[in-house]
C-alpha cells in the first residue's frame, strides 16, 4: 500500500484507517445537513433554526423538526472532528490499526444512536434512549482515543 511521490520513491499511506471513516462520517454529515434543507424548504423558513410558528426562543421546541434537525447536526459536528482528529494523532504514532477500526466504528454508531434514536424519536421530546447513550459512548471514546494518543508517545515524555 504505497503511493509514487516526486521522482518515483514509494511512500506509504499515513493514515488509511482514518482516512477509511471519513466517508461514513460525510455521508452522515450529509444526510443531517440534507434534513436541516428539507425542513427550510418544507416550512419557508431559511434562516434560523426554528420554524416560524415556534413561540418561545427560551425553551427548547420538541415538536420543531427543523430545530431538532439543527440540533442534531450541530451535535454532530461538536464531536466528530475531535474523534477524527484523536484517531489521526493515534493512527500516526503507532496505534493498532484493527482497534483504531473499533473505536471508530463504536463512535460512528453512538452518534448515530444519539441522533436517531434520542433527538429524532418521535413522542420522546427529542430525548429518546439512544441520546444518553450515544452522548455517554462518544464522551468515552473520546476520551478513550486521547488517552491511548498520549500513551502512544509516552516515550517522547520519558515516560
């Protein structure tokens, strides 16, 4: 698994296992984003993040989708990049390339989860079982991945 670069030398990939999630995770991003266009276009509403018949800017509105849909969206992108960004630090000081698939994997499904099943359950207000879930998984898994990249070069401290 090497590239040609300048002058024909062979060079390895650098981060093929975060570079394999970015695409489930942009076509998650994707979908969310399509969702916050749907309602805009649905409702006539394409500023905001709140349908115009929502009365109180104060409370949070649960029966709101396109409030729901922001909310999702922004939770997503509050968490992502930092797990794709532990995962790069990870993968390139020497992490286990089949964990690091794990963890990855176990992150996408909790901000699925946290999506699917906790903001966007119907009759839940936006707080169905998978939102904690998803909210506790991914908390670990980031910390979990900032751990192990720091253990990764525990070395270069002397540790």
């Amino acid at each position: 698994m090497a590239a040609t670069v300048a002058l024909g030398v062979p060079m390895p990939k650098q981060l093929p296992i975060t570079g394999t999630w970015t695409l489930p995770f942009t076509a998650y991003l994707v979908l969310l984003s399509n969702r916050i266009v749907y309602h805009r276009l649905k409702n006539e509403r394409y500023l905001g993040d709140r349908l115009a018949s929502s009365t109180s800017t104060t409370e949070p509105p649960s029966s709101d989708r396109l409030y729901l849909a922001s909310r999702a969206h922004v939770n997503f992108l509050e968490n992502v990049p930092v797990g794709l960004l532990l995962a790069a630090v990870a993968e390139l000081n020497g992490a286990s390339r089949k964990k690091l698939h794990y963890v990855l994997a176990t992150l996408f499904v909790a901000r699925v989860l946290h999506c699917e099943l906790g903001i966007y359950r119907y009759g839940k207000e936006g707080l169905g079982l998978g939102r904690p879930v998803g909210y506790y998984v991914t908390q670990g898994s980031l910390v979990g991945m900032a751990a192990w990249a720091a253990w990764c070069v525990r070395g270069y401290w002397g540790f």
